[in-house]
C-alpha cells in the first residue's frame, strides 16, 4: 500500500520515506496546495519510462512528428471512399 505523507512529515523523515521507496513502496508526498508527488525507487522509474517509450499510442505513435498526420489520414480514407464504419455510400 502506498504511504501518504505531509510536506512537513516526509522532511523529517526522509530517511524512511527513501528506504520505503526504495523496497519497492511508492510514497506519495502531499503539500497544503492539494498537489502530490510520487517517490518511487529509480529501478521503478526507469522501468515505467521504458514501457512508455515501447507504446506507439502513449510515445506519440509513428506519425508524431506532423500534427497533420491524422487529419491527412482522414482525408486520404474519404477520398479512397473509406469511412469509420466502412465503404462511404456513392
């Protein structure tokens, strides 16, 4: 189970909260502005950006380098008469 901390708790114990993170506890760390933060060991970390970085949908897919991409793939399916539920009546 994750462990929440307050600011103030996890300063003054950050010895614990490090040793936690790093035996595989995530700790979530909250301040007074209602925003939080994760702390996870880097072997965890560098684990979730790999699995990010292998999935085309989350990594931008093979198109991310034009903005365009999508609306052009859009109009090429139209004009080949292709629509989302199949062939567009003629």
């Amino acid at each position: 189970m994750d462990r929440s901390w307050q600011i103030e708790e996890a300063q003054a114990q950050l010895a614990d909260l490090v040793r936690r993170a790093q035996a595989g506890e995530p700790q979530v760390v909250g301040g007074q502005d209602g925003q939080e933060v994760v702390i996870v060991a880097r072997s965890a970390y560098e684990s979730g950006r790999r699995a990010l970085a292998r999935n085309p949908l989350l990594a931008g897919g093979p198109r991310a380098a034009d903005d365009h991409d999508l609306e052009d793939a859009i109009a090429e399916l139209r004009e080949a008469g292709v629509g989302l539920m199949g062939p567009l009546p003629r």
